[in-house]
C-alpha cells in the first residue's frame, strides 16, 4: 500500500477530504520523526512501540576481494509490534 492509498482508505474511513487525511499522516510522521532523533521511545498502545538503538560496530570480511572492513556502530529504528497487531496478523 502506498501513502497515497493509504491516506485515502483514512479519508474514506472517517469521512474527511484526502487532503486532510494526507495532513494528518504528514503530522502524524514528523512527529514521531522528531521523537525518534530526541531519542524517546513512541509506543502506541494498538500498534506497537518504535525506538532507536545502538547497533555495534564490527570488523567482517568482503568475501570478493577477501579486504577486512571496519563498519561503525549507527543508530537505528527498531519497532516491536504490540500483541494485539499481532493478534490481528496471525488470526
């Protein structure tokens, strides 16, 4: 699905123009842009918890040229889903 499928199943499901369900959704990902670089955690207690982590740096080989490489540690979004998405995923 698309964000412009998206945004317009919301549009049609509470009965508003898709313009402000694509508003809402614009909303809706900034903040929880913002609150993932402050580094807070997001939970939705129906959809399931978003957050940042550390994942380490570590030394692996490339298997074409057989070069060590050195990859550094970098943030990244882990989202957990809640038991009741998954529930509703594997009825």
């Amino acid at each position: 699905m698309t964000k412009k499928e998206f945004t317009k199943a919301i549009a049609e499901r509470l009965e508003v123009p898709v313009r402000v369900a694509d508003e809402f959704f614009d909303a809706f990902v900034f903040v929880l842009k913002e609150e993932l670089i402050a580094e807070n955690k997001v939970q939705l207690s129906t959809l399931g918890i978003f957050e940042t982590r550390i994942r380490r740096g570590r030394e692996t080989i490339n298997p074409f040229t057989m070069e060590e490489l050195s990859v550094p540690e970098k943030r990244i979004v882990k989202f957990t889903p809640s038991k009741y998405l998954k529930e509703l995923v594997n009825f």
